[in-house]
C-alpha cells in the first residue's frame, strides 16, 4: 500500500483529493506554480560539525522564533534501523492557542532514513488537509522543520529521484493549490535540545518498532 492511500484510510481523507499516484512526466516541474518556501540554512551561518553545541541550538532557537507564535508549528523526523530499513516517522503539530497532536507510525520494512524523512513530511501535510477539511477555522499559515537537509534541498533543486520525493512534492503542490497559506519548510540540526524537533524524534523511533 503507497503512503497517500495509507494515509487517506487512517486519517479517513476526503476521497476526491487529487490522486497523487502518477506523476506527470509531460509537465516539467519547474512549471508548477504552487511551490512551498524552502530553507536550508538558519539565520546565522553555522556549523554542526565543527561549531559549539550550544550556539548551534541557540541559533536554531533564533531560527524558530522568526516564525510567528500564531503560526502552526511542525516537527517531522524519520528514522530507520541501521539507515536503511524498518523505517518510521514521527509527527508533532502545534496548533494556534498551544493544542497540540503526534503522529508515529511504521513506514514499511524496507525504507530508509531518506525516505522516511521524506514520508514523513508528506504525512504532516496529509493530516494537516484532514484537519483543515474538517475544520476550516483551523487553516493558517504552516512552518515545517525537518533535520534533513538533504530532503529539502532535493525538494529546492527539483532533484526528485524517487518515488518518495516525488509523491512530497505533488502533495505539496495539492495543498498549496487547495488552500491559501505561507507554508514554509525550515531545515533545523537534529538533536540540538529543541523540544519539537526531540519528541519527533522520539516518535520516529517508536514508529520504526511498531
């Protein structure tokens, strides 16, 4: 089962969404017109590698706070034993006046962390469509934070090589045409004591075992 058709039975999504399933080979990507805004740096220029633990999770801090309290808040990370299979994801939405909602869940035996940083965000967007068809007071502007750069900056490049990113990039085509908001994808490093990313974190591992 693909990941829009497990997605839509779990989160019972309306069934005349746009079918996601087949790419459109004869429309180049760089023509579509509903493209999310995509970051893959933090406000001040850092190195996880080399630079101090703690002013990496201060600028990542200074990062998150650009983006409006008001604004919905999302963690996504993905993991996988090994790197390369029993792949799972994990979900962390804050809402507007602080509610909140997780999702964890098994990407399938053979996916990668790749891939499951990639499913991972998708499932973010799928439930965000659930909760926006049902309850359209909800609908505002969306800022998503994810550790994998690599991700995104494929997403940025248009560089979609499998099946994965390609499925990423027309559910967020769909959504950006079906609703009118900022959606903005925010690279942060991963375990950097940020409380979001962390507990996504911790999801995606629960989702692998599952």
């Amino acid at each position: 089962m693909d990941i829009a058709t497990y997605l839509q039975e779990k989160h019972h999504l309306p069934n005349n969404r746009e079918n996601l399933q087949h790419f459109c080979k004869e429309v180049p990507l760089h023509h579509r017109k509903y493209i999310a805004n995509i970051r893959t740096q933090l406000i001040e220029e850092t190195s996880k590698k080399h630079g101090d633990p703690i002013d990496i999770m201060i600028t990542a801090q200074k990062t998150l706070d650009t983006y409006p309290e008001h604004w919905i808040h999302v963690y996504t990370d993905g993991s996988g034993f090994k790197g390369t299979i029993n792949g799972g994801y994990g979900v962390r939405i804050q809402y507007q006046y602080k509610t909140k909602e997780e999702l964890s869940e098994s990407c399938g035996s053979y996916c990668s962390n790749y891939e499951a940083e990639a499913f991972t965000i998708e499932a973010a967007v799928l439930q965000l469509t659930s909760v926006f068809s049902l309850y359209p007071e909800k609908t505002h502007n969306i800022g998503i934070f994810s550790d994998s750069k690599s991700v995104l900056e494929a997403l940025q490049n248009e560089s979609l090589q499998n099946s994965s990113l390609k499925s990423l990039f027309l559910t967020l085509d769909s959504f950006l045409k079906t609703y009118d908001v900022d959606l903005t994808l925010q690279w942060i490093p991963g375990h950097c004591n940020i409380t979001g990313n962390e507990r996504a974190d911790t999801l995606a591992k629960k989702g692998s075992t599952a």
